[in-house]
C-alpha cells in the first residue's frame, strides 16, 4: 500500500490553514503584538483559539514568541523570517486573487 505524499502546495496551505491564522499573520507582519492586542485586533477571536493558533504558528517556525521575565510576565509575538517570507507569498497570491475576481466578474456581466 502507498502512503499519500503531501505536495508542496498541501504542506503550505496546512501551515495557514483555518480562520484565523492568516488575520494573525497579518496583524504581526503590521507590528509586533502581545496576546491582549491580538485580542482586540481580531474581533470574535476566543483566547483559546487565539493561544492554539499561535501555538501552531510558533510551532511551525512562522512566529517568534518573546517572553519577559517581568512583573506581570509580558509576551510578544512577531512573524519570524519565515513568516515575512510566507506574507510577502500571500501578497502575491492576493494579486492573483483580485485578478481572478475582475476576469470572473467581466464573465459574468
């Protein structure tokens, strides 16, 4: 029996996959954030998609998570080099889609 091997195209959209990973990403190409901005940032987020998202995020190398050893203990997230890389893709993809909607849109009238 022959495994499924995932495709390139598969293992990069598994890595965003889901509804809010990419308006995370977003936030954190703008700036670096703490949990609490994200929060008010993404509207309709729970905490606990939030942490399991960037959890996910983090895990897969596309956030860095910054921890202060301070009184009350403060956290950052940023898009590591591999998030830049992944968001500046996402900016070509969103040309694309703009594209794709006008030529649909064009079609259909």
């Amino acid at each position: 029996m022959h495994a499924s091997k995932k495709t390139s195209i598969m293992v990069a959209l598994s890595a965003i996959n889901g509804k809010w990973k990419l308006p995370i990403i977003e936030e954190l190409f703008k700036e670096t954030k703490r949990n609490g901005e994200l929060m008010r940032s993404l509207e309709g987020i729970t905490q606990r998609v939030l942490v399991n998202n960037l959890k996910e995020l983090e895990d897969d190398g596309i956030i860095n998570r910054k921890s202060y050893h301070e009184v009350p203990p403060r956290v950052e997230y940023t898009l590591s080099k591999k998030g830049i890389e992944l968001y500046s893709s996402l900016i070509s993809l969103c040309e694309w889609g703009k594209k794709f909607e006008e030529e649909k849109k064009s079609i259909e009238f």
